[in-house]
C-alpha cells in the first residue's frame, strides 16, 4: 500500500465553511480509529472524543463556549463539533510533569488530533482545530465530568468550498543542524 501522506498533509487547511450535508457516522468512526492508534507517553491513551452531533449542543457551543472577542459564526454550520478531551493518569500526567516541566497529556492529545484531522482529510471532509474556547462553559454544556480536560475543540464537515491554504515558512527558516544557526 503506498499512500501520499505528504500531499495528504500540504492539502490539508483549517476548514471555516461548511455545507449543509450530514458527515455518515462510519466517517467519524475512520477518525476516531486513526487517533486511538495514536502513539501516547507510556501507553496511557489519554484521548477521549466527543462527538457531538445534537444541534442544539452545537449552537450551545458556538453561542455560548467561545471567549469574546474572536467570533466564530462559521462554527454554528459545522455540522459536528469534537471535544477533544484528556483523561490524565495520575503518575504520567499529574506526576511526571512536575518532574520534568513536560505536559505530556498535550504532546498525546496534539498527536491524536492531528491523526484525526488527517483521516478526516483522507475522506473529503474539512476541520478546524479550535483552542479560543471557555473551558468550564464546555465541560457544563456537555456535561463533562471532573477529572476530564477539554484541550481542544475540532469542527468537522464537509467543506462547502477548499480552503484556502495558508502560507508557511520555508523549510529553510525552521531546521538548524549540529549547533543552532550551522547549517549544512
């Protein structure tokens, strides 16, 4: 099997249009399978996904979870929302952090975002990852229990036109060799 994942990648766009068309659960379901084959740190799989799909839970989310300041009205058309959501483990989450300054619950959750975003790439469908959001207002809105962080939240629906990609920094102006500043 070979398949393109840099063309995948350099396709990939944060999607803030979305048409009004269902996204088929068994598409969600293709996600959420790349994000829990996620690597983690020791194996924990803090990851939980929930997806929501009720339309007032959206508008709820888009109206009512966001900070001000940075509307969204995009958001209200997605047709779902995730909310990327971290379950920590006491030693590898809570206490090795302390130890070392390495939130490694973020790097697991990125990781695992990010293999969802990329299937949901793969299958046609656009997304947005969302970090402008008011955590206590989430966590009440969908009844998240205590003990469970929402780190991110992801639009996901088929885009009603591509988005547009934005520019990025050439490889030249972010890799350094041996020592900073030598490169070769």
């Amino acid at each position: 099997m070979n398949i393109d994942l840099l063309s995948l990648i350099k396709k990939r766009a944060s999607c803030r249009d979305y048409a009004d068309k269902a996204v088929p659960d068994e598409l969600i379901h293709n996600c959420v399978e790349a994000a829990r084959l996620s690597p983690s740190a020791c194996n924990k799989q803090p990851w939980r996904f929930i997806i929501v799909k009720n339309a007032g839970l959206r508008e709820e989310i888009a109206l009512k979870g966001l900070l001000p300041a940075m509307p969204m009205p995009w958001l209200r058309k997605a047709p779902v929302i995730i909310a990327l959501c971290a379950e920590k483990s006491v030693f590898i989450h809570k206490l090795a952090p302390l130890v070392s300054g390495v939130n490694y619950h973020l790097i697991d959750m990125g990781i695992a975002g990010e293999h969802f975003v990329l299937e949901a790439e793969n299958q046609g469908l656009g997304t947005c990852w969302i970090g402008w959001f008011n955590q206590k207002r989430i966590k009440r809105i969908l009844d998240i229990p205590r003990g469970v962080e929402v780190v991110s939240l992801i639009s996901l629906g088929f885009p009603s036109a591509p988005p547009a990609l934005s520019s990025r920094l050439p490889a030249e102006n972010i890799f350094f060799t041996d020592k900073w500043g030598n490169k070769q």
